[in-house]
C-alpha cells in the first residue's frame, strides 16, 4: 500500500481518506483486524498519534470499532461502508464538475465528454 501525504493539508485528514479507501475497495475488509496504530504508522511514516487521531475520526464515524484487548476492526455494516463510498464519490464527482465548469465546459459538454471515455473505457 502507497502512503501519499502531501503537506496542503492536515496529515490525519489523508491517513482518514486513505484509510476509508481501503475500506471501501476491499483492501480491509468488513469484520476484519486492522494493523496497529503503530505498524500502519511505520507503514505511512507518520508519528503513532497522528495515526491514533485518524483512526479515532474512523470511529467516530462508524468505519471503524474496537474491541478491548482484541484492536480495532472495520465495521461488519455493508450498507454504512456503501452510504461512504457514494459520499465519496459525490465528492469526487462535484469536484470534476467543478474543475470541466472552470475550464468553461457546459454541462451538456461535461456529460458528452464522460459518455465518450466510458465508450472508450469499455472497448
């Protein structure tokens, strides 16, 4: 796993992002062991609490659960992980639009343009 963290913004936010991705794509699966604070500290080259602040925001979110003496698990909750894959990909999708919108595209631009590269993805 690729750790990516840039300095443009808080370093708990990435390892959060990070994180639910994996989550959401099946590296860490529902009911799962996640690693501890600080093996996916050493894995991200972060200190342990920034990893410790991270994994808490998960918890607090539901992602993620602990059990005493056992550590932390992803959630069994199929639908709770799917309500965050689709408020992530909302976000990514709100952040495109954007981004086609500064470019000076249309909507009906943007949409056209995404029909043609879905045709040219499925080739």
């Amino acid at each position: 796993m690729t750790w990516k963290l840039t300095s443009d913004r808080p370093i708990y936010i990435q390892l959060v992002e990070k994180l639910q991705f994996d989550i959401i794509t099946g590296i860490y699966r529902p009911g799962e062991k996640l690693p501890s604070v600080r093996d996916l500290a050493s894995e991200a080259s972060v200190n342990p609490n920034t990893m410790q602040k991270a994994l808490a925001e998960l918890e607090r979110g539901g992602l993620v659960y602990t059990q005493r003496t056992a550590g932390r698990f992803v959630t069994d909750d199929q639908a709770l992980i799917r309500h965050i894959s689709m408020e992530l990909a909302a976000s990514h999708i709100r952040e495109f639009i954007s981004t086609m919108r500064q470019f000076g595209m249309s909507d009906h631009e943007i949409l056209n343009l995404i029909e043609e590269i879905m045709k040219e993805e499925i080739k």
